[in-house]
C-alpha cells in the first residue's frame, strides 16, 4: 500500500476563513465504513461547468453559491449531494465548503474534478466528506492545484498537477487521520512548515493516495496569518516617502512576502523622502528671487532682492544677486526740457513703487490700476503729470487656474512721455463650500428594534429618522425628531427587513428645513435568513498620496451570523470623501488625490456600518 507524500505548504495571500470543531479519530473510520445514504441527500448527475453563471444555476438546489469582486467564487453545501461536479472555468479560484456535508460520486467517476490545463485552483474546506466514485474521489488535472484545508477523503486521489495541505484561517496545526494497512488509523501532527508524514520524501509536493482513506482536520484555532493584502512598491519623491512591497494580514502585523517567513514593522518598508533637487539658476518676481526643485517646485533661498544702487542715465537698478531689473534707466535729459525729465523720471520712481505695493485681487479691474496710479501722484506732488492706460488685458482665476491682470500706462508731462507696464498674478478661487453631508455609524438590532446612529452634519440643528419595510416600495414614515446622533426604530417583525434614512435639518423663521439627507441603509432582524454586516476590513486605514495619485480600497465584509447570506438590496459598499477638493472616491473605491489637504473616505455597508480612511495628498 502507498504511503501519503505531502510536500509544504503554499499559503495565498487572500484566503477563505472559518473555523472549524476537531473531529475525533473515529470519524473517518466511520465515514469509509458507511455505505447508506443520509436523509436530505439529492442526486444532482453529471454536471460540466464552463460558467460561474452555470455553477450558480446548476447547484441552486444543494448550495449556496456567490463571487466576491476579486472573482473568487463561493460554493457552500446545504445537503449531502450524490453526481459529479467538474470545473471547466478557464483560472477559476474556487472555495468549496463541504459544511459537515457528504458529496459522494456512487455511479460517477468522481464528486469533483478539476478539468487539464484550465489553471484553476480549489481549496476544501468545512470539513465536508468526499466519497468516490467509481473511479476516484478527485481527480486534479494538469496545470490545476487541490488545497485541502479541512476534509475527509474517502477513496483515491488522482492528479496531474499539485496537491497542498493548506490551512483554515485561524488554525496553526492540523491533524493528518489514515487508515493504514491494518485498517487502523494512524495520527500525524502537520504545522505551517509542511506534512511531517513517516516514510515521506521530503521537498515533495505531490500526493497520491491508492486505497487509502485519510483527514485533515484542524487542531487548534490560534491566529493564522493568511488573509493577506499586497502593497505595492511605491518610489520615494521629494515630497513623499516611499515603501518596497509587502504583505498586510488583516491582523494588522507586515510581512516581507505572501507566504509569511519574516515579519516586518513599517520601519522595514519605509522609503525615505527624496533629497530636494534645486535649481542653479534663480527664479524672480518683482519683489524676491529664489531656487526652485526641478521636480516639486519647492523654494529654498528666498529672499527680497538686494539693489546695485539706484537707477542712473547711464544703468538700471538691478539685484546684485540674481540679476532681476528693479528699476530701467533714466530718461536723459534734453537741454530744453530737463525739468520736464526730471518730473517724469520722478513720476516713473513712484507709480513704479505704487504698482509694486499694490495687491491685485478677483475684484480687481482697470479703474482700480488707474486710481493706483493718481493716488501715487497726487501723495507725491505730481499732479500735474499725466496717465493714460494704454493697454490692459484681465484674465480671470478659477479654482483650477490663477488669472492674470496686465498692461501698460503712459506718464506725460509737456513734450515728455514714458510708458510703465504692470503685471500681476491672482490667486486661485476657492472652491466653493461643499454642502452639509450626513453618514451613518450602522445599525444594531435587537429583538424587534433597530439602533442607528450617524456623524453630525455641519449647520444642523436636529435630525429625522424615516424607515419603511423593505418591499420595493417607498412608503417611509416619521420614525423620530431627535437632536441627538443616535435613535431606535421599535415594535419590528424579526423576520422582515427594513430600510431608513436620515435628514438633517436647520431651523429657518420657524421651521424645520432640510439641509442635507444620508444614503438609505438596509437592516435584517434576528429571524431572517439574511445577515448585516458586523464589520468592515481594509488593508490600511490611512493613505499619504501625491497629486494624481490612485489607489484602489479593496473593503470586505465580516458577517454578523456566517452560515446566512449577506443582505444587498443595494451595493455591498458604498463610498463618500469628506472633501472631494482633497481627494474623491469612485463607485468602486478608487481613491483619486486632488490637492494637497486631508480628508476622509467613508466605507459604508448596506447596514451604515462604516470603516473610515484617513488620506494625507502631499
């Protein structure tokens, strides 16, 4: 008889969790000795899969199937089930709970199969019971992987590919349970590192077993490190750090890779910020000069500029350290109009100043550029030189641009002129104020009651809760006033589901006006076969982005009660951005940086249950 040749472990970064009771030693001894079929059993015959969609129709009588937005698909037994099951779905990741279950093959070949060369993997788990067929109870094709995580095999195990003991969320260790040659069962312990099997050869990874009956079968139920998400690389810039890729467990603990050898801290993976590359040359305005990083723009050096000396006939006033012209030269004086020259020069010196230590704003316009000039005259005693605005152009800011005002004056005094452009930046406008939004906490139930509650909406005064059985209608009716951020629905049927939603009001001449509304949220009481929503998982809950950066939220949802469905009367997640001038967020949970600013990105579940991210864009 051949011996069980298991190799190590491959652990997946994204894997199924549950938990599982220890099954005594005498359980697959009886499973191989039984040969009846148990009540509540269906004969469902010989099924090809090429589809999720087929999968789903085809096992709607025996199983709860579904597919998570990673396209893993779902299979949980609900009756023991007798035919054959084989995959045929090109690079399917399927997750098979047997749920204490028998699937058995009888007249088939085998209860499941693996089709060759469609790159699928399928993990068992649950603790279901696979009995062959006449031929083998599974068979694993070319270029496919058979995980066995939790399960009782009853019968050959064939393969053209790889075979793994893996290991159930939250399990370090499992039992290996084997009738041997003497129909007696042999115990063996396997932990993290691979099957320690007696006569095994090691670095072996693949298993055959003829005529032999064995299980895996958890052992304990401390923390396993195997529902990982992936961080990827990201280059430091001189304006935010860096991190080489690793590994995240929803425990919150790092890891340098998806298998878990080495645990690391975010000191690890951290990526310093880049040195600021400045410059040589100086950038200048009217007022300062300054160097500038070729790649953020950052400004180091900067200082007002440093004159050469006033002005003269013969040389401008310039900054001794960048170069930038203060002031042109004088105008040379003729013999018979030196005084005129004199006036006008003087005039050019003070409109000049005038220009620069005017603030140009949104509102600004032509009239105000012409009054800048008079009062600069009229302070200095030269009322009697002329101004003309020769030339003027506006551009106005938006929030997305700076505008721009410029043009050109002309001073005149008898037979003299001189003409003095301007030029001036506006600054962005703001944009403009966002309204109050209101976003809920979640919900509670308890028998016949719900319990909400909701973050406090800018501006409000109070608050009204409307609810309505979920029946596809909108009949909602006034649940409660209440300035408080919490409140109750009562006097529920535990077997109904119920949608409600919240408005925030501002009390205006005497009335209650509503300023803002929530999304509608949907609860289940204790007696229906749905479930809500417990908690939400992220892999981080804060992200530090450069401008135009994405990143994509990959949420998950923890089941208040495991073996129900989850209720979806609308998206399983829905996202909100606390400031969409920071950064806004998709109807899929892609983060989009926007400015530089923080804010937060609500999660929030069908039951209002809600994760927050905090975003930093640099």
């Amino acid at each position: 008889m051949k011996k069980i040749i298991l190799g190590r472990v491959l652990a997946f970064g994204l894997m199924f969790g549950m938990a599982c009771t220890m099954m005594p030693n005498t359980v697959i001894k009886a499973a191989v000795e039984s040969n009846s079929t148990e009540e509540d059993t269906v004969e469902i015959g010989n099924n090809e899969i090429t589809s999720y969609e087929q999968l789903e129709s085809k096992l709607s009588n025996v199983a709860d199937v579904s597919k998570d937005d990673n396209g893993i698909i779902y299979v949980k037994m609900n009756k023991n089930i007798v035919g054959r099951i084989c995959f045929d779905i090109e690079d399917a990741h399927i997750i098979f709970d047997g749920n204490g279950k028998t699937l058995s093959g009888q007249d088939y070949k085998e209860p499941i199969c693996l089709e060759n060369y469609r790159s699928s993997t399928i993990e068992l788990v649950g603790g279901g019971i696979y009995k062959a067929g006449y031929n083998n109870c599974i068979f694993t094709g070319a270029g496919d992987i058979l995980i066995i995580r939790n399960a009782v095999i009853i019968g050959n195990l064939y393969w053209n590919s790889d075979i793994y003991a893996g290991l159930e969320n939250r399990y370090k260790s499992y039992s290996v349970m084997s009738l041997n040659e003497n129909n007696e069962t042999d115990d063996y312990i396997v932990d993290s590192q691979g099957m320690q099997l007696k006569n095994c050869v090691e670095n072996v990874n693949l298993c055959r077993l003829v005529s032999r009956d064995f299980a895996v079968i958890p052992t304990n139920d401390e923390h396993v490190h195997n529902n990982l998400t992936k961080v990827e690389a990201k280059e430091a810039t001189c304006t935010a750090e860096g991190n080489t890729e690793y590994y995240v467990c929803e425990c919150g603990k790092l890891f340098s890779d998806k298998f878990t050898t080495t645990e690391i801290s975010e000191a690890d993976v951290r990526i310093e910020k880049k040195a600021h590359e400045y410059k040589t040359e100086y950038a200048k305005d009217s007022e300062n000069h300054w160097k500038e990083c070729e790649n953020c723009g950052a400004q180091t050096e900067k200082e007002k500029h440093i004159s050469g000396g006033a002005a003269t006939e013969e040389n401008a006033e310039t900054c001794t350290v960048c170069g930038y012209v203060i002031h042109e030269k004088l105008q040379k004086e003729s013999n018979d109009s030196s005084m005129q020259w004199q006036t006008l020069n003087k005039a050019k010196l003070v409109t000049e100043k005038a220009f620069a230590d005017y603030k140009a704003g949104k509102e600004s316009n032509k009239s105000d550029i012409a009054n800048v000039v008079a009062q600069a005259l009229k302070e200095n005693s030269l009322s009697d030189v002329a101004y003309e605005i020769i030339s003027y152009e506006k551009t106005e800011p938006t929030s997305a641009t700076e505008g721009k005002i410029s043009g050109i004056v002309s001073l005149a005094i008898g037979g003299c002129s001189i003409q003095i452009p301007f030029d001036y930046v506006i600054t962005k406008v703001a944009e403009p104020q966002k309204p109050a939004q209101i976003t809920g906490k979640g919900a509670q139930t308890t028998d016949g009651q719900i319990k909400i509650s909701w973050i406090k909406a800018d501006g409000a005064d109070g608050y009204r809760i409307y609810a309505s059985v979920c029946d596809g209608e909108s009949n909602y009716k006034l649940i409660k006033d209440t300035k408080d951020l919490t409140g109750a629905i009562k006097n529920l049927n535990n077997k109904k589901s119920y949608k409600f939603y919240v408005v925030a009001y501002k009390n205006v001449d005497g009335k209650k006006v509503r300023i803002c509304k929530s999304m509608i949220y949907h609860v289940v009481l204790s007696d229906s076969k749905y479930t809500n929503v417990k908690a939400i998982k992220v892999a981080k809950t804060s992200y530090t982005l450069n401008v135009g950066d994405k990143q994509k939220l990959n949420a998950k949802s923890v089941k208040q009660e495991k073996n129900k469905k989850l209720l979806t009367h609308a998206q399983e997640f829905r996202y909100s951005s606390s400031d969409t001038t920071v950064a806004t967020v998709s109807k899929t949970g892609e983060i989009t940086a926007k400015q530089s600013g923080s804010c937060i990105i609500y999660v929030v579940a069908n039951n209002g249950v809600m994760k927050k991210i905090k975003v930093n864009v640099a």
